[in-house]
C-alpha cells in the first residue's frame, strides 16, 4: 500500500525542470481543460495552441514542456499508479514514443486525417509522425568560397583526406552519447551506408569535434571555428541558416535520413476526447499549415505543399529521402548492449583503431 501510494504521490508531482503554461477558454468556459505534455518549446508550441482554441473556443489548455524522457516516464508512472495521465503526448524522441504505443500506453485513436496519412508515418492509428526533418551537413561559406561545399558523404571524406592543415578541427558532429538525434542519425548511417566508420576514421584523423546540440555546432560553423557540421537536424540548420547569412546547409545527395516527432493520446488519458480532437486539429490541413509556415517545422501531411513539407521535399528529391518509420523497428535504438556496441565502435574509429 505505502510503493503504491509512493508512486501515486511521484506522479502526480511534476518533474522539477518542468514547465507549465495554461491557457484559459477563449469564451470563459469553465470545466474543459486539455492537458498536453510536449517537448517543444511553448513560444514554439503558441501558434499551434491558438489555432486550436479559435476552433474550439470552450476548451483550456494546461501544457507542459518536458524533456523526451521525463515525458515517458511520467506517463508511464501515473498509468501504472492507476490514475490519469496527459490527454496528449508530442515528443522528438520516436523511439520513446513509439515504445509507449508499443507497450500499451496509447490508445488507437482515429481522426480524419488518419486514412490519408503516410504509412510509413502512422503505426496503428496509436503514434503518429507531425513533422519531416532531415539530417543536413551545415557548413561555411567563406571556407568554401571559389568550390562547392560537400554533398555526398564521398565528397566529405575527400574534403577530409584533401584539405590538409585547413580541414584539422573544423569538422563537428553530435556527442552520440549525450544526443539522442546524433545516435539515431549514426545508427541509420550504418544501415545505408557501407563506409561509414571509414568517414568516421577520418573525422577522427582530423580532429572531430563534439557536442550535445544542434546550437552549440551552428555557432562554430557561423563564425567560421568550424567549416562543416554533419548529420544536423535540418529544422534547426534551417532556421539558424535564415538568420545567419554565413551558414549553408545541404541535404546529402547520395541519401538524406529524415526524423519525426511523434504523437499520440495516452491509453490513460483523462480527456481522451480532448486529446483526440487535438491530434485531429494537428494533423489537419490547418494545423499542418501552421507547423510549416509558423513553426517552420517540415509537415508530414501531403494535404501542405508549402516548400517546408514532406510532399515538397518527396517531389524533388525523391528516394534520396530515407523517413524513419513510426514502426517498432525503430526500438532496437533502445537496445543497451547494441547502443554500447555502437558507441564503442564510434569511439574507436575515432581514435583511429
């Protein structure tokens, strides 16, 4: 009785680093209130918000901003205490979400949308990818001026093999153990590309440098520390690159690996109707055109023809894009002694062994 009600009381409790936003009832209505736990961040998530409650002007909006992993162990936690949870969960982490569905903490939830949506982007009507972001090489302009910068993964291992004193420490990637994205786009590298760990020989030859997030490599490409960042989320390249005239990216000719976030409505839900209505709103015409333009995150729903959408991208590149399906493929990337494995691998070919 005492781990039971432990358990309730944890979670119940927000995690410390959480923050939370509610947004009233347009109309002043009382008694409907969604609750959303979610890894973007709330400037971010406004638009998506007030889009929502200018079509449904009697529901409140209490919205989290969590990190990926406080996201699934909450809902994990207050399904197993017995009581409610989120009525909506939107996370970056695909392989944490597509676990909850997997594991029976979502619920089958079917909207309009749900019938046109990608195959690949929906797993049983329980998780669905929002958004369609590829990992880009990042590089800068100035060093590279008079010849184009690399676009293959060939092309990169030549320009490291080639570029002598001026390539040594301006090559910077993720810290595959301290990002998840950084490990998911190495773990796909590995399953399209043969020669991956002689690129990563040479990345390590000259001097690779390695961080946690996206910001901490735009920086060093912006002002010049660095001349090429690989594997970046491209959300972030993009938006980094609109701001900073020295940044450009590129979308690695011979394959681009693409990432989604991912939601669902949680078997345990108080709302579950609110949450459903939400998921239907987010993946509408509307809420995807609001993704793409606002967000300026990649929209999955073909419905968006905007130049920030899957169906954009898909026209022009074509099976040069490799999605990573909503699937429970995707739950081998959890796997302990195969991530061990491959950060060992990273590890040494870096060092050069």
């Amino acid at each position: 009785m005492l781990a039971r009600l432990t358990a309730v009381l944890l979670a119940l409790a927000p995690p410390a680093g959480a923050e939370v936003f509610t947004f009233p009832a347009p109309s002043g209505a009382a008694g409907d209130e969604l609750v959303i736990y979610s890894s973007l961040d709330e400037r971010l998530a406004l638009p998506l918000i007030e889009g929502f409650q200018e079509q449904h002007p009697d529901v409140a909006v209490r919205y989290e901003d969590l990190l990926t992993g406080e996201i699934n162990a909450r809902i994990i936690a207050e399904t197993d205490a017995g009581g409610t949870t989120a009525d909506l969960a939107f996370s970056s982490a695909m392989d944490l979400q597509v676990k909850l569905a997997n594991d029976g903490y979502a619920r089958e939830t079917e909207v309009e949308a749900s019938a046109g949506w990608p195959r690949w982007a929906n797993w049983r009507n329980m998780a669905y990818a929002m958004t369609f972001e590829p990992a880009v090489l990042v590089y800068h302009k100035p060093s590279f001026a008079g010849r184009p910068p690399p676009a293959t993964r060939f092309e990169l291992l030549d320009w490291l093999r080639q570029g002598g004193a001026a390539v040594q420490g301006r090559i910077g990637t993720y810290d595959i153990e301290r990002s998840a994205v950084g490990y998911l786009f190495l773990a796909r590298d590995q399953e399209h590309f043969a020669d991956i760990w002689t690129l990563v020989g040479a990345m390590g030859k000259a001097g690779v440098q390695q961080f946690p997030t996206s910001q901490e490599i735009l920086e060093r490409v912006s002002d010049g520390r660095l001349a090429v960042g690989y594997n970046i989320l491209g959300s972030y390249a993009a938006d980094w690159a609109r701001q900073h005239p020295d940044v450009g990216l590129v979308l690695p000719h011979d394959f681009t690996v693409v990432v989604s976030r991912v939601a669902l409505v949680p078997r345990a839900a108080r709302r579950a109707d609110l949450g459903a209505l939400f998921l239907g709103y987010f993946m509408s015409r509307a809420g995807q055109t609001i993704l793409a333009e606002k967000l300026r995150l990649p929209a999955v729903s073909l419905e968006v023809s905007d130049d920030n959408s899957a169906r954009t991208m898909q026209e022009a590149l074509g099976a040069q894009l490799r999605p990573v399906p909503v699937s429970p493929g995707v739950l081998v990337y959890l796997d302990q002694a195969k991530r061990a494995r491959l950060i060992a691998r990273w590890k040494s070919a870096i060092a050069g062994n």
